[in-house]
C-alpha cells in the first residue's frame, strides 16, 4: 500500500522542534544504509503543537546492526530485543520494524517478528500514534490516515477496535488517557468496542496498568482521566470501592485532583511523589470511612487506629487487582494518617506543634496544603505546620521531592565493663 505523505508546508512541523539527538541517530542509520523515522507518540504532539515526552525511532536495521553503530546503545527486551542509546540523561528509544498486527482475538503473545515499514505501524493502537516523520526530507509518512484524524481530533483504533482491544486490554487504558489529555472524540466504532470489551481489562498485567494510572497522575490531566476511567465503567472494574466513591456527587477527590493538575502544568520539571499523588486521589475516601467508624463506636480512634484504618482503605482501594508496593503503601498510609496529626480527630486545636524529624514529614505537609486550597478552612492549620517546619529547620524546600531513606539508629555498643540493664 503506497502511504500518503505530507510535506512540510503542510504539517508545518519546526525542524528546531526535533531533539537533536533522535536527530543525529536517524542520520546515521540513514548514512549506513537503513531506513529510520521518527514515530509515534513523538511525531503526534510535533502535529498537536506540544513538547512530546519522548522520541521514539523505528528502523529496518536489526538490533546487532543498530548497537554496531552506536558505543552508546545497549539492547534491551528478552521477548522483543530493542535498543537504548544514551545521552547523558536521556535515552532514544530504537526499534526494528515489526509485524504483529493479527486479526485473532486473543491476548497478545507473540509480538517478536520484524516486519516491513508498514506492519509496524499497523501493529500500534490509534491512527494518530501511527505516523512515521522523516526529519532530512520532512516528510510525514501516513499509512493509516492518522494524520486526518489529528485534524479533526478523532481517536480511532488501527485495525478492528474490538480484536485490538482483546489483545491488549491496556490500549483501552491509553484510549482514555489520550481522551483525557488531549480532549479528542473517540470515532464511533472504537467507542462502542471500549465499552463491549471493558471487562477484558481484568486479563491484562496489573503492573502496566498500575504504571498507565500512575502516568496519568502526572499528567496534568488526573481529573479528566479519573473521571472517563469511572465513566466508561472501566475502573469499576479495577477498583469497585473507588469507583463507588467517585460517583458521588461534587466529589472532594475531583478537586483535589484538579489542584494537582494545575501545580503539574506550572511546574512541569518537577514530578510530584506518586505516592503523594495516590494520597490526594484516595484520601477522600478513606476519610469518609474514618467518618463511618467514628459513628459507629463511641470513643474516637486514636492515631494508631487511625493508621490501620489508612492501610484497610489502602488494600481496599488497591488489592483487588492491583499489588500495591510495600515501600508505597506504608508511605500513603503515613501521609493520609498524618492529616490528623495536622489536625486532631477531636477538634483540640494544637497551639504549639511540633514539627516531627519524619523524612516524609514534607510531604504529608503538602497534602494539607493541596486539601487546604479546596478547603480554606484548613489554611490556619497548613500555615501553622508551616511555621512549626522552619522554626525547626526543616527543609520546606523539600516537599516536592522523594523522601529521603530512614536512616536505621545504630545501637551503641556496650562498652566491655558495661552490664545488660
Ligand atoms: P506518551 O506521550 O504518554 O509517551 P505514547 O503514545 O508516546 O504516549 P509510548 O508508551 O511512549 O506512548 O509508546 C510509543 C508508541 O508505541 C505509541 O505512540 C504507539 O505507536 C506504540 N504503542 C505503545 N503502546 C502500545 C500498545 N499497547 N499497543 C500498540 N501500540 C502501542
Ligand atoms: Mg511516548
């Protein structure tokens, strides 16, 4: 099949707008004899006007051929080997060409055969991730009419919607994320496939979907993201407990995620902690059950108590489907229980605190101050903390950042003469 190609004078993309080194990669390949592009997720935001994350190369060189012309590649991927070359911080993803597309409706288990131009891109999920971007001739290369559906902002799957969606039930996940991120239509067939095959979405890896969620948090566009997931019955099925609670009308999570989008949009080279982010979209709900269990015992939990019940909505929320990781789930727990260190169950207003020497300490502050910009009757209290973290030198500084690794106390060793107490 001949592909269309669009000139430059047509797609108007910036050649300044390439990343130099995904450049300087297809010129090389090119220079000994292969053909290379510039694919996917890359070429559709240079389309869309927006940076992309990450620029992807596709090639008819093999894997060997690829690491022989470059020291700084090494080839990744036991099933399917592909190569990363390395620029300082920076990694160009390259891959050969790829067959793949099969219209059998079962998981996808073989993914592995090289294949000409035109199978790879036929093996992606959306048209609009299916373009090919020559950068010396600056051409786009459009072999499954991707570059209409850009214009006319239309997510539609590559092949048959429903049999590309059984095979890999994350491209349902992606559908949403691309619906959230960039507000586009999903074109009628690919939508009613998302909803017949919704279920399938059980059968696929927990850790892909749990990293796409997790993505989606840092995305800037959590809210609009949640709430599609929610509507199209697609975190029902991952997490009911969660997807009960988001019904809810005017719902705390929602704003809270929105305030998160915005601090990710205007501070975009700083990632927020992805367990302060599954804090702000769970703590809603686990502060409706600590509500329930107040009612319904006389005395009020104290912090232990408090802690468990963080961790029971923690396995709630998550183990259904998901296995939450051991490290994240004690810090979501200390973040959500410290809200009522902040601020004490029993309404007792702390006059003097104290700031805890806790690493985590930080960023159990900013939740309190993302819950405090949709509720500003807590603001006295972030600002309280706030102060109590400079008088006792903590680094405010810090609370964007990962928290530092417990320092394990040492115990003395008893000096010889020293007896067991
Ligand atoms: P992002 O901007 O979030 O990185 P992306 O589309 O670039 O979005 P990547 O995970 O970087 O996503 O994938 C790069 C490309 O690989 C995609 O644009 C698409 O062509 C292809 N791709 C990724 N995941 C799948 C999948 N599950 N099925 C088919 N093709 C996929
Ligand atoms: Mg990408």
């Amino acid at each position: 099949m001949q592909p269309k190609v669009y000139e430059v004078d047509e797609h108007k993309i910036a050649p300044d707008k390439i990343d130099q080194h995904a450049h300087f990669v297809i010129t090389r390949l090119r220079e000994a004899g292969h053909t290379a592009y510039l694919v996917g997720g890359g070429v559709r935001d240079l389309l869309l006007n927006q940076v992309p994350k990450d620029f992807d190369v596709s090639t008819s060189a093999k894997p060997e051929e690829i690491k022989s012309l470059f020291r700084n590649a090494i080839l990744i991927g036991r099933r399917f080997r592909l190569a990363h070359i390395r620029f300082g911080k920076k990694v160009i993803e390259v891959s050969t060409f790829r067959a793949g597309a099969t219209e059998d409706a079962g998981l996808i288990i073989r993914d592995n055969e090289w294949g000409t131009e035109e199978q790879d891109v036929m093996r992606r999920d959306f048209t609009i991730n299916g373009l090919f971007y020559e950068p010396e001739s600056q051409k786009v290369i459009d072999y499954v009419d991707g570059y209409p559906d850009i214009e006319k902002r239309m997510l539609r799957a590559i092949g048959q919607p429903d049999v590309r969606f059984i095979q890999d039930p994350v491209r349902m996940i992606r559908l949403i994320k691309f619906c959230a991120r960039f507000n586009f239509d999903i074109h009628p067939p690919t939508f009613e496939a998302l909803l017949n095959c919704k279920s399938e979405i059980l059968k696929s890896s927990s850790a892909r979907i749990f990293e796409e969620l997790l993505r989606m948090l840092e995305s800037g566009a959590s809210k609009a993201f949640f709430h599609l997931l929610n509507e199209y019955g697609l975190l029902k099925a991952l997490s009911p407990v969660l997807s009960k609670f988001l019904e809810k009308p005017d719902n705390l999570a929602y704003q809270l995620l929105s305030v998160i989008d915005d601090e990710v949009r205007k501070n975009s080279a700083k990632p927020l902690d992805r367990s302060l982010l599954l804090s702000t979209l769970i703590f809603p709900l686990f502060n409706e059950h600590l509500e329930e269990k107040c009612k319904s015992q006389e005395k009020l939990p104290h912090l232990g108590q408090i802690a468990e019940s963080a961790h029971r909505t923690i396995d709630e929320v998550f183990t259904p489907f998901f296995s939450i990781p051991r490290r994240m789930r004690g810090i979501i727990g200390f973040l959500m229980t410290s809200q009522y260190r902040f601020i004490p169950i029993d309404g007792r207003t702390i006059k003097r605190p104290r700031a805890p020497r806790d690493s985590l300490f930080p960023m159990a502050l900013h939740l309190l101050k993302v819950r405090s910009e949709v509720q500003p009757e807590l603001l006295p209290h972030y600002t309280l903390w706030t102060e109590a973290a400079f008088a006792s030198h903590e680094p405010t500084d810090t609370l964007d950042h990962a928290p530092r690794p417990r320092r394990r106390r040492r115990r003395r060793r008893r000096g010889p003469d020293e007896k067991p107490m």
